[in-house]
C-alpha cells in the first residue's frame, strides 16, 4: 500500500488458469421495493441454485407474474393492494449471475398470506414448498388430499414442476387448532414434515405412535410415501407445551429431532444422558422410526433453569450429534470448552452427544447470543461453520475477508473438528441490520443466505442483481471456504473423462504447495465427500456397489488442496459415463407377484439387472419392489343363543370369528373380521300358582329358584304384598277380571326370558270337572298331617306337590277320591304352596299353607 494505491505481490502460478484474488466468489440481491426476506434454498440437479423467499409486493419484481401460478387472477379481481405477503421460487445459475425462472405462489384474503418454510426436491425432479397459513383461500389443485382450510393455521405443501411454471399439486393438511412447521426435508420415497400443533386430533394417525395431543402444543411429524398424499402422522409430546426447531436424518434414516419442552412428562426413554426435566425449559433430542411407529430413543438437556433448542448436525462417520442451543445459566462445560464461562453476550452452547443420547462428551459455550439466527454447516474435515449477527468482542483475523466490524452484521467463523479453536473468521456487511438465514459448505466454497437492509454489501460485479431495492433485499454470497485468500498454484490439473458405468477412473490433481487433498462429487444437490461416493486414493470405485447413488453422465468431481495455513484451491472434472441407470417402480399387493427377467419376485426390496451395449459398457436397470399395504379391521358383537346376527348374508348363531373381504382403492384386498360371542339364555321356566281365584283373595306364586338369575315381577289386576323371595310372591288380587303375571329371568351376561300367566279373578274358568276349592284342603295351619277331600264323582287322576317358598318341589303325591292324608311332620316349620294338577298336568287349584309344629 501506497498513499491511495495498492497491488499484490503474488507467487507462482500458471497463466492458463483465471486468477481470483478476491475470497468473495459470488454474491447478488434479489428483490423489489419493498420488504424481501430470504426463507431457503436448495440446488437442483444441474446445480443451479432454487432459493425460496417472501415479498410484499408484485410490482417492479423480476418475476413474470403472468406466468405465476395464481396471481393473474388476483391481477384481475384488483385486489394486488392487499396486506399480504407473497411465496417467491427463484432459480439461479450456479455463479449467481442469471435468473432462469421465477415465480409466486399466493392467495387473496387481506392479512391472511402463507408463510413458507422449506424447499426441497423430490426424486422425480419436482420442486415441494412446504409451510403454514391462516388463509382459506391458499390455491389447492383438484386432486388435494384435503381442499378445505381447517382454521387457525393449517400446514400447507405445494409441488411445482422443475420450470417452475405449473402447480403440479397443492393441499392443506391440519386439524381444528394451530399447526406450525418448523422444518421439511426430502426422505427416501418422499418427505417428512415436522412442527408443532395445537390441536387434539389430527389426519393420517392410526396405528402410529401417538394418535393424539398429550397437552398444550405437540410436536407433529408427518410424511408421504411414493405419492403426494400425507400417508402417515403423529403425536409426540408431553402435558405442556413442546416445540421442534431443527431435526435430520441418520445414518439409518431415522429421524433424529431437537427442540424445547417445558413438559414435565415429555416422554423419554430409559439409560439416557436426562431422563426428566430438570425445571423450566430444557431441550429434547429424539430418534423417530421414519415410518413413524415408536420413538426407540429419547433425551432431555437442561437445568434448573431455561435452555432452548436450536440446530442439530451430525460428524462426518456418523459417530455423534452436534447440537445448538441457548442457556440462561451456567453449564457444566467440557475442560477443554472454547468459552468456559457464561455471559449473556456469548449464550449459544454448543454439545457433542453420543448417537445412543447417553452421554454429552463435549460441552462448551461458542460465539453468539440469538440462537434463531445462528446457523451451522459441517465440512468435510469435521470443521464446523457457524454463522451468526457479530457482536465487538468476537475474534477477527488480519487474513480475513472483512475484519470491519460491525454491530449486527454477519459473523462467520470456522472451528476446527474439536470445536475448541476459532481457526478463521469474517464479517459480512455494514453497521445496518443483516441477518443471516442459513449456511452450506459446498466444495471449497461457503454460501451465506440472508435478509439485508443495507446497500453496503459486497458484491463481486458479476451478481444478477448489483442494487441494493429498498426496504429489505435476500442476500446471498460465496465466498472461500477459509474465509481468506487462496495462496496455492495448481500446477498438473486433471482433465474430463469418459468411464463405463461401474468402471474404476483414476485421478490425479498436482497443486504446488498442497499438503492434504480432498474429493467431493456432485450428487445433485450439492457435493459430498461421503466415502460411500468415492475413497481417498483417488480412485472411483464400481458404481455397481453403490447402485442406488451411482454417478449419472454430465456428473461433477471436485479435487480440493489443502495447505498448511488451510488456504484451498480445487479443480474440477466432469465425467461422461456410457450406459445407463434406469429405475422403475413396481407396486403390488401382499401375495402377489411381478415377473422380471425369468423370476416371480413377492417381496419388496430392489432387483438390478446389467446389460452389454454396442459400445462395450453396462447398463443398469434396477426394479424397486413395494408392497402395498393391506389392511384389517376387527369388530366385536354380542348376541344371545335365541338371536341371529346378519353379516354380509350369513345368519350367525355361533361364537366364532367370520371374516369378510372388501377391495380398496389401489386394488389390494382389505379384511373385516366379526368377532362373535354367544351368550347362553337363561332356562325356560313356569310361574307356578291358582289361575282362578276370588276377588280380593291372597295367593303365593312363585317360579324355580335359581341364583344366577335375577327375576323381575309385574302383576296387570293385582298388587304384590309380600317379597317372600326373588322367585316367589304374595298377591292380592282385585275385583272380577282378568289378571296378568309377567315374570323376566335376566342372565349376568344380560341375556333375558320372559314367562306369563293369565289368571280369571271371580269367574268360572276352569274345565267342567272342577270348581273353585271343590277340593278342601284342611287343617291350615297343619301340624302333622294335611287332608285333603276330593270328591267322589271326580275320578280323574290327580297329583299334589307341595313347593317350598323358593319354589323348590319337597313332596308328590298321587290322589284319590275321597280323603287323602299328606304326612308333613318332617317339613320345617313355614310358609308353603300346595298345588294340584289333572292328568294333563294342568293346574287344579293350589293353596297357600302354614305348617307350625
């Protein structure tokens, strides 16, 4: 430097290559004039950059709102002057210099607007925005799974074709309460949603973990399935209130979610590091089957006063979790902590946990105090990034990007794999409001995402969008993944290539001054260094091993040097690969089978098949395999032995299960099973007593004790005056008429019998060989001996039973003309009922009768 001049002095290098000197790789605005707010971002696989965002206006925006999914029609009905908030997709070329396409997503209820959270790409190339509304008219397309705004806030995920041109599919998905989401994310055959809600209830919950709301808000995940329906949801969550703020997927694809709890009951798994809340808010990490059918691993992080979750990572071999958070109070920090003592300035914790959640083996406080927009991404040395708002105190580097410091302004740092040293760090922008949204290492480059309300950020001069529009502008920059200069010369570069499918390739890049090197490969959304992808010796190994992440033709391999002061340079190759990789999809039902290359396969799973092409090199087609689901559903019923049960055209009588098969929608069979019990009625029974008697004349009925039933009485002409016992009573009958005794036996499995007899009070009813106490019966009270005088024209056979108060039968006599002499010494002294019958066995008279020794 010299006066107002200045220049480099600068070492080898070779000509042939550009030369940048300026650590800045790219950066742009985007936006109109008014309020812009950077959301999320992803890259597609051609590796242009989709970045998500918010406006508050249409007007002056780079966008063609004629060719937005729903304003044109909003542009008609007049109503663009609404306070709303608009959903802007973006799509950048890589180096940020051109916008390919662009457009909004929307709806027209005045302060009611969609409040976006997540973008992701699914595995047929469609783009997938996921979020919250409190609009009912946020645009659903006809083949929603639900059309109908629930109220409060109801989640929202809506699928664009990769152009960006057309809304492939929209829906709601919610309950009567609140939903929020916090966080959406691209699985295997589809994608999982994770939020809180308010409400009790929600869609898609049977047979999951949870199928309800424990109290307060709830955490909520749902997912889809090889489809755009919601296939499954769930409940997870205590008495109080609990909430998600970041979650991830492991190496076993499980979902591994962090957040806050203020639940004393928030529901935790045995031999973990915090079984219980420890008071106020504590923070929570769980593990989630991504099928969504048990929580296999559960913990809480606090003490007695307030933490609260913020982001989860993981190392680079999967061996533990990297989790942020922010304390209100001292931390039982690791030794070796990078910060060991709490200050409200310096409140964000940083923990390493063991992936089993059962110890925390490094803990210490880091740079940064507001835990929302503090952001972290993992390199692939393990080195971990954070970006957060700067504050005065936190270290700057005389090789750093920017080492202007400014209140509020963006503070990256890098920390080594320990996570106890600042290695590098910058500042990004002015004294005036910026904040940072999110960070990716991407190769040797770092990307910052943020929301800026300045006209001082830096800018390479080859950005899409060089101004500064007013109000609040998204911000996104590049910049080396040092954070410096790059100080290495590459001096053998390795060139593009064309390989076989499944073939090895060997590489080789030679850089003057590099004492490390590291490969990354473009998956199609990004680069990794993922040994699974490519190993160290420079070799790519068979992609017949790795089938299911095989690299495609045009694919990009990057080659990063590292040297000692951890400056980097990197080149790049893109490789041609001859022969194909082509998948298909194969749904089928439990029991069936599908017929490939000379086999019935029946199981789900996938199948690959390698074919010779005319120019020598393998093709691969692979058959993914899945079952449908079947389902059943059992119901229960009860009838008693007199009854039938009609199922489906069958008349049931018998206890037995009886299964019935419906077909569903996707052609696979489901099953209802009646689950039936018989119950044994109660025995058939008599009422026993005089069904001819005198006005106003008192008589005993009674029917056959049994004690396992209970009998019910109701008398139609007379009163009952006497509960001799439950199946025997004394009956005053009224004036001439006709009387009515309806005896029900009830069974303890509630089964019921009903019996009757019809009693002619003060007329003639019986047959023309008797008359109303033509036979006497005498003495009553008895002593020893009962007569009984049956008259001497009368020869029809009789019989006498003498029945104890419980109906019980104690003696059977066969009678005679004339006197009759019935020996009752042996009876106990009581009350008893004499009845006769005729040779039909029809009731003659009976008599009610003491017996007093």
């Amino acid at each position: 430097i010299s006066g107002n001049n200045y220049g480099f002095s600068l070492g080898k290098y070779n000509p042939d290559y550009e030369l940048v000197i300026d650590p800045l790789l790219a950066a742009t605005y985007f936006g109109e004039p008014y309020s812009d707010n950077f959301i999320d971002f992803i890259f597609d696989e051609d590796g242009n950059m989709i970045v998500l965002s918010t406006c508050e206006s249409i007007s002056g925006t780079p966008c063609d709102i004629t060719e937005s999914s729903n304003i044109t029609d909003i542009l008609d009905s007049g109503l663009t002057a609404l306070h709303n908030k608009w959903i802007m997709v973006s799509k950048f070329t890589p180096d940020l210099a051109e916008l390919l396409s662009c457009t909004y997503i929307g709806s027209y209820s005045d302060w009611q607007y969609p409040k976006p959270v997540s973008i992701l790409q699914i595995s047929n190339g469609n783009i997938v925005i996921a979020g919250e509304t409190n609009s009912d008219t946020y645009p659903v397309t006809d083949d929603a799974q639900d059309q109908t705004y629930n109220g409060g806030y109801d989640i929202f995920y809506s699928t664009l074709n990769p152009d960006l041109d057309e809304l492939v599919y929209s829906s709601y998905y919610g309950s009567s309460g609140n939903e929020h989401l916090v966080k959406a994310e691209r699985s295997l055959y589809g994608f999982h949603m994770v939020g809180y809600t308010s409400s009790t209830t929600l869609p898609e919950t049977t047979g999951l973990y949870s199928e309800s709301n424990s109290g307060g808000n709830d955490i909520f995940v749902a997912y889809t399935y090889f489809s755009n329906y919601i296939a499954g949801a769930t409940f997870i969550g205590g008495s109080s209130n609990d909430t998600p703020t970041d979650f991830m997927y492991d190496n076993t694809l499980s979902l591994v979610i962090t957040g806050t709890t203020s639940s004393s009951n928030f529901p935790t798994t045995s031999g973990v590091y915090q079984e219980v809340n420890n008071g106020g808010d504590d923070v929570f990490i769980l593990k989630l089957y991504n099928n969504l059918t048990d929580v296999p691993t559960s913990t809480m992080f606090g003490t007695e006063n307030n933490e609260t979750g913020s982001k989860i990572t993981k190392k680079k071999d999967n061996s533990a979790y990297i989790i942020l958070g922010k304390c209100e109070s001292d931390l039982s920090v690791s030794g070796n902590a990078m910060i060991n003592t709490y200050d409200a300035n310096n409140s964000i914790f940083l923990g390493v946990m063991s992936t089993d959640l059962s110890t925390v083996d490094y803990l210490s406080y880091i740079y940064g105090n507001k835990y929302y927009s503090c952001n972290i991404a993992r390199n692939s040395l393990d080195e971990l990034y954070v970006s957060t708002n700067y504050r005065y105190e936190f270290p700057l580097f005389d090789n750093s990007f920017d080492s202007v410091s400014y209140e509020n302004n963006i503070y990256v740092y890098r920390l080594n794999n320990e996570y106890n040293s600042v290695i590098s760090a910058t500042t990004i922008g002015d004294d005036f409001s910026i904040t940072p949204t999110d960070i990716l290492i991407s190769g040797d480059t770092a990307i910052y995402f943020g929301t800026t309300r300045t006209s001082n950020m830096p800018i390479t001069g080859h950005g899409y969008d060089e101004s500064y529009n007013g109000s609040s502008d998204v911000y996104i920059c590049a910049l080396d993944s040092a954070l410096s200069e790059q100080a290495m010369e590459i001096i053998s570069p390795i060139d593009d290539d064309t390989i076989c499918l499944g073939s090895n390739l060997q590489l080789i890049l030679n850089v003057l001054g590099a004492e490390s090197y590291q490969w990354y490969v473009d998956e199609g959304n990004g680069f990794t260094d993922d040994p699974d992808y490519l190993n160290y010796n420079l070799t790519f190994p068979s992609i017949n091993s790795q089938i299911n992440d095989s690299l495609f033709s045009g694919s990009q391999l990057y080659c990063v040097a590292y040297n000692g002061t951890d400056s980097v340079v990197s080149d790049t190759i893109t490789i041609t690969v001859l022969g194909y990789h082509l998948r298909f999809y194969h749904d089928i039902c439990n029991g069936d089978s599908i017929y490939l290359e000379g086999e019935y396969l029946s199981e789900a799973g996938n199948e690959v098949f390698s074919y010779t092409s005319m120019n020598g090199c393998d093709s691969v087609v692979q058959h993914y395999i899945y079952i449908k689901p079947e389902y059943s559903y059992d119901l229960y019923d009860t009838i008693c032995s007199y009854d039938t049960l009609i199922w489906y055209g069958l008349l049931l009588n018998e206890t037995g299960v009886y299964p019935h098969v419906f077909p569903t929608v996707d052609g696979c069979d489901s099953t209802y099973f009646m689950n039936l019990y018989v119950h044994q009625a109660p025995p058939e029974f008599s009422i026993y007593g005089d069904t001819h008697v005198d006005e106003f004349e008192l008589l005993m009925y009674s029917t056959p004790q049994n004690d396992t039933l209970q009998y019910i009485w109701s008398v139609e002409g007379g009163n009952i005056v006497t509960d001799i016992a439950e199946n025997a009573k004394e009956i005053m009958w009224g004036p001439t008429g006709t009387g009515l005794i309806t005896v029900t036996s009830i069974a303890g499995n509630g089964c019921i019998l009903v019996d009757t007899l019809e009693v002619n009070i003060g007329t003639v009813g019986f047959s023309s060989l008797y008359t109303k106490n033509q036979i006497s019966v005498y003495p009553n009270p008895a002593n020893n001996v009962i007569n009984i005088m049956v008259p001497d024209q009368h020869e029809n056979m009789l019989t006498c039973e003498i029945n104890d108060i419980t109906g019980r039968c104690i003696s059977k006599s066969k009678l005679v003309a004339s006197k009759n002499s019935i020996d009752v010494n042996k009876l106990v002294a009581g009350l008893y009922q004499l009845i006769i019958f005729d040779s039909n066995k029809e009731i003659v008279q009976t008599n009610s009768i003491v017996i007093a020794h």
